[in-house]
C-alpha cells in the first residue's frame, strides 16, 4: 500500500509491524517511521483500544492494510524528520452496501492548523478512489464543534443519529458519474 500525501502531510497505512511496535511504545513507532513522536502520543480516541482493535483487524485480515490505520506524519523542514502528528483510518475495508466509517485524530499540540482536515481529505479521496466505496460516513457528538467544522470543510453532511446514544452521523456520498 502506497502513502498518501497531502500538502504538509505523508499519511502512512498502519502495518502490523507498526501497530506492534507503537503497543510496546510510541518511541519504538518514531523509530520504525524516522519520525519525532510527541510526548502526548496517542492522540485523542486513538488510544490503546483503538490500536488493539486495529492489530486484531490486521491479524484476521493482512491484506485490508489500508482499511483501517494511518498514521499523518507533518513533513520535517530541510532535512529534519516529519513529527507524529496524528492517527486516521476506517473501522474496516467497505460493507456490503459500499459504506466504511471513518475515524481520526490529532495530538493536541498540533491542532487547529488545518492538520485535521488535510489528513482527512487525503483518507475520503483514498475511500472513495475505490470502486467499492459508495458513502464514507463518521460519527461525533454535537458538542465536538471543531470535528463538525473538519467533516463539514471536508464535504460531509449531517446524516441523522449516530449508533452510540448522543452522537451524530454524518455522510460523503461518491459523486456519481453516469
């Protein structure tokens, strides 16, 4: 699976090397990737069950690498690593109906710079490069507004209640082209 890269961000899919690595310690995942890895690694809802819930995936399933994490790498400049700087991906390669869910986070000392939303284009355009994808869908609580403004920048689109009590679902449909 080749990287993905956005204007300040390389997004590189999670291997079960990777995975295993960032369980014994960030450190040994900055080490893996060349990267700085932030103290506050993991970020967000990223956390130990998240990365337990992707190496199971990735174990069952090797070959969905892709399909569930990414790790956003910002670009060192002239010469200096990129840093660690957030974690996106799907709960899994598409269903039946054509839909995966997409999931994300950045590490506190890097957000509200965009980092969000670019990793994020970068992980819908991948979905929906795909002839099996027809919807990318998300969920968040209405409280979360800068999650809401990162969907919304994004494309996505209030789709009714979401599966947890208190969270909202929104959607990106494929553009059709017939």
């Amino acid at each position: 699976m080749k990287p993905l890269a956005s204007s300040r961000l390389d997004l590189i899919p999670a291997t079960l090397e990777c995975i295993e690595a960032e369980l014994e310690a960030p450190a040994h995942l900055g080490r893996l990737l060349s990267v700085e890895v932030p103290a506050s690694w993991p970020p967000g809802e990223y956390d130990r069950a998240a990365i337990l819930f992707l190496r199971d995936r990735l174990v069952e399933s090797p070959e969905a690498i892709g399909w569930y994490g990414w790790y956003a790498i910002q670009r060192g400049a002239s010469g200096r690593p990129g840093i660690l700087v957030g974690a996106g991906g799907f709960f899994g390669p598409p269903a039946s109906d054509g839909v995966v869910e997409l999931g994300y986070s950045i590490v506190p000392e890097f957000q509200a710079r965009g980092l969000a939303t670019e990793m994020v284009r970068a992980l819908v355009a991948f979905a929906l490069g795909n002839p099996g994808v027809k919807r990318v869908i998300a969920h968040t609580i209405p409280a979360n507004a800068a999650s809401i403004r990162v969907l919304e920048r994004c494309g996505f689109r209030p789709g009714g209640p979401g599966r947890k009590p208190g969270t909202v679902r929104y959607e990106r449909a494929a553009r059709r082209t017939d």
